[in-house]
C-alpha cells in the first residue's frame, strides 16, 4: 500500500442567484496603487449603483488591504488567489479605474466560464481606458470571449442599456461597421512599392532587439517567433542588465556633447535640484547615457529596430528610458560615434525603438520605416496610447499621449520640444520626458495585432488637429501635463467604434506631408502587409 499525498480536491463555490462578481486588477507599483484607489473606488461605486438599478447584487471578489492603503489584484499570485473564492459560471465585471497589469488576472480569465465584462470610466485623469484596452487585447490574444463597456459614470443611457444587454444576454456587442478586409488590389507603384519591400525584408530579414520581454503585463505585446519570423523579422533577446552595464562605460563628456547638441538645437530641459520632485542635470546625463547605449548595443548586434522595457526592472535602477526612445526615432538626433570613435552609428536615419518593447509595434514601426523611407518621407514613427478624448466642435479629437519616446520631427522640431520630469508615482528615480504638441498635418494610423492566433492589422487614416493652447493645457491637466500630446481626428471611425475594436492600448502613427501622400502610403502599407500574410483590415474613410 502507498503512502503518497494526495490533493484534496477544492470545493468551488457556488454562484449566488441575482449576483456579479467583481474585480479590479491594478499596478504592481504600490505608489500607483494608493494615489488611484480613490478613483477605483468612485468607479466602483458608480458600477454598484447602475447594476443594483437593474435589479442585482454586487459581490466585490476581493476585501481591501489596509495595510497597503488599496483594494487592487496587485500580483499575479494574488490574482490566482482571488480567483479561487470566486465561482467559475458566475457572471464577473473587471473595474478599472487605472492601468493594470493583465497578467494579474489573466489566469483567472482564462478559466473562467461565466460571461466577463470589462469596464472603465471615460476620464484621463488616470489611463482606466489604456488598462481596458490592454486587458481586451490580451483577452483576444488568449482566446477568451468578453466583452467591453465604458461611461462616465454609468448613468448615461448608452452604458445602462449596454450593461442591461450584457446582465441579461452574457454578451455586449458594439458597432464596428468601421472595419472591412483588404480588398484586392490592383497594380499600381504603391502596390508594386508595398510587395517588392515585403518581399525584401522576408528574403534580406531584420532583427528587433528586445531589453527584456513583457512590460507592464502586456501579454497582448509579445509576439511569438513563430508569428513573425515568416515575415522575416528575428528577435535579439537583451538584459536590460546589459545596457545598464553599457551606460556605466559611457564617459560623461560624451552625455554632456549630446546635451549640447539638444541645446544648440533649441530643446528646452526643465531643470530643478530636488531630485525626488524635479528633472535635474544628473538625471539627463544618465538618459543620454542610455541612449549612447542603445545605439552601441544596436550596433554590436546589427539591430534593425529597439525596445527598452525599462518597467519594471529598470525604475528602481536608472531615470526613465523615454529621453532616449524619442531621439532614436528621429532622423536628426545627437550623433553617437562608436567606441573606438571611428564612425557614426545609424547616421542619418531613426532607429526605430517600439516604448515598452511592445512588438506589435516593433513589426508595424520596421514596416513603416521601410516604406516612409522608399517614399523619400520623414520616416520618424512612434507609439502613443489611446488615453481619452471629448468633442471639440464638430470633431471628436482623441488625446493619444505616451511617456515621452515621441520623436523631435512630431512636434515640429527640436525648438517645439521640452523635457521635464517624469512623474513620481510612476518614475521614482525621474528622468526627463521628449515632450511638445503634435503638429497639425495628415497621419496614417494602425495596430498590428494577435487574433485566432495569426497576426492582424487595422489601418486607418487621421488628421492632427491644433487647438488652442487653453484647450491643449486643459487636456494636458486632466491627463499627464509631463507627457506629449497628439490632437488626433480619426477618418470614420468615432470613438465608441475605436474602443469596440482596436486590440491593443498603443497606436502606431506616421506623418505624411498631405492627405494625398498619405493615402498612397497607406496603400503601400496594406499591400506590403498583405504579401507578407498578415491579415489587412481598413477602418474608417480610407481611400484605397
């Protein structure tokens, strides 16, 4: 006879009739956590009310943790706890208020087998809408049905209506009329343009260096080499521990030769004393620090684009990475020598870095790239995050805002951009931001994306508007005033369709210099996309 251990088996309990689960998935930086709870918890309430309204019963799935001085899913770990108390056919609201870090809940989706509604409030005050966007996205990545609801405060007629659907149905869907499949495409010199650079980059292949792999959560963000590789795109795998031993090696008089540089170029650096609150002279040297890094590193290994994760594992180490994201994407920047001194690295050209090594944007900037180029166009590209937006006249105009990697050339130059320090909550140790408002002019917008399991992207077109500096600083306040801003109209697409449907919390954005140009670039992007087998679909009024 045996003597093994066996597990006892759990007892899963039992659902309560009339009742929703809910949950809240938060940071994993305890700052963050303690400034957003009073807004989580404003949501809450407001959640509470509306679904009570309709005749049910709110059971929050996790109590609040005194101690900590908030009531968020703040681990991976804990999210599996939390899971094991809640029961698996009951219907489950995910709150949020903030970002969240997906994969502190993902493991309880994925098994969950009752309906599950994600919500969050329409605000900029904290990115609730960016944490929506990427945890449906890692949901459809991971195969796992959901749905999606945003208001105020619930207490609008379209939310209310939506969350009555979704109590009563187990399932919300929203237009998205917006989006088609590529058509077929007749041959002209763009669609010509688009298949002869797929068919260079699949045969010559890129490399993308990641600094370590899943920042922030954002399952949704790492993209398997399985799925690229047929592109012709390969991963370099990097430590982040690498480029801080990099910086280390850099000789101050270098980082100080890149600020002057930024200097003679009319770039303006907030700068104080206070290292805990303010943007100092310490905190610059180490950006431009990392910057030199990034480039020798990339040089070291033939690096078609870049991606520092920076969170987690960098915050406690060194200021923020966005300074140097923004002037590798741009075509002029600081010029960084090798070594020995005996070259420019990358001279001439961006290094394409995707923020917070998001590889969906890895992919789409290394497309861009290639076709902005072609086309004797600004190739500067950057991500932004889809933070909020309001109607400004006719127009619903989007705040797509990001921590700084935005390059010169998108806010008008060097001249037209400024630096100051990165927010403590987020940024303990500083840094300085690439900051300044969008210009106005055309862009092409998209997202690469996993869906089904095969990669997808939308395309669609926009125009940045400009708005009067009052109006600018009033979305600046009600969102972060430290980060870049972009005044963004969509072609055809409004903003409960864009929220239904785009699948990641970044946008990819490129100017072009008129609407014309824009459109041809944007058909060479279908078309090169499309030969190298990802799955074209255009959103809005996109003249194809």
């Amino acid at each position: 006879m045996t003597s093994y251990t066996l597990p006892v088996a759990a007892n899963p309990p039992s659902a309560a009739p009339g009742t929703v689960y809910t949950v809240a998935s938060g940071d994993l930086r305890l700052s963050a956590n303690v400034t957003c709870w009073p807004t989580q918890q404003q949501l809450e309430a407001d959640l509470t009310a509306a679904v009570n309204a309709l005749g049910w019963k709110v059971e929050r799935g996790h109590g609040v943790d005194a101690g900590k001085g908030h009531g968020f899913i703040d681990s991976q770990r804990a999210g599996i706890e939390v899971f094991k108390r809640i029961p698996a056919d009951a219907p489950l609201i995910v709150v949020e208020a903030v970002w969240q870090y997906s994969h502190h809940v993902l493991a309880g989706l994925r098994s969950h087998r009752g309906p599950i509604l994600i919500v969050a409030n329409w605000s900029g005050e904290f990115p609730g809408l960016v944490g929506l966007l990427n945890l449906t996205a890692s949901l459809t990545k991971a195969g796992v049905r959901h749905s999606a609801l945003w208001s105020r405060d619930f207490t609008d007629e379209w939310a209310v209506g939506g969350l009555r659907t979704w109590l009563e149905t187990g399932e919300l869907r929203h237009d998205t009329s917006h989006v088609r499949d590529l058509p077929d495409l007749s041959d002209d010199p763009e669609v010509a343009l688009g298949r002869s650079l797929a068919g260079q980059l699949a045969t010559e292949k890129a490399i993308i260096g990641v600094f370590d792999e899943g920042c922030m959560g954002m399952y949704n963000a790492i993209f398997d080499d399985e799925l690229i590789n047929p592109l012709g795109i390969y991963k370099e795998r990097l430590s982040q521990s690498a480029l801080v031993a990099e910086m280390a090696r850099v000789p101050d008089e270098e980082a100080r030769a890149v600020r002057r540089w930024l200097d003679d170029a009319g770039m303006t650096f907030h700068v104080g004393t206070d290292e805990a609150s303010e943007l100092t002279e310490a905190q610059l040297l180490s950006q431009f620090k990392m910057y030199i890094a990034a480039l020798r590193i990339s040089d070291d290994y033939g690096l078609d684009a870049v991606g520092i994760q920076y969170q987690q594992g960098l915050k406690d180490t060194v200021p923020a990475s966005d300074l140097a994201e923004g002037l590798l994407n741009n075509v002029q920047r600081p010029p960084v020598l090798s070594r020995d001194g005996s070259r420019e690295l990358y001279p001439g050209v961006p290094l394409p870095h995707f923020n917070e090594v998001d590889e969906g944007v890895a992919v789409d900037s290394l497309v861009t790239n290639r076709i902005w180029t072609a086309m004797g166009l600004d190739p500067a590209t950057t991500l932004h995050d889809i933070r909020w937006g309001e109607r400004y006249g006719d127009d619903f105009v989007w705040v797509f805002e990001i921590s700084g990697s935005v390059p010169a050339s998108h806010n008008g130059g060097y001249d037209r951009s400024y630096s100051m320090r990165q927010p403590p909550m987020f940024f303990p140790l500083g840094g300085g931001t690439l900051s300044g408002v969008s210009k106005p002019g055309e862009i092409v917008w998209s997202r690469v994306f996993i869906m089904d399991g095969v990669l997808h992207v939308d395309l669609g077109r926009g125009t940045v508007v400009e708005l009067p500096a009052e109006e600018t600083q009033r979305r600046l306040d009600a969102t972060t005033p430290q980060w870049p801003i972009m005044h963004a109209v969509l072609h055809g697409v409004d903003r409960d369709q864009l929220m239904a449907r785009h699948k990641a919390n970044h946008v990819n954005v490129a100017y072009a210099p008129d609407a014309g140009t824009a459109d041809k670039a944007l058909r060479v992007k279908a078309a090169m996309f499309a030969e190298l087998g990802v799955r074209v679909h255009l959103c809005g009024a996109v003249d194809i």
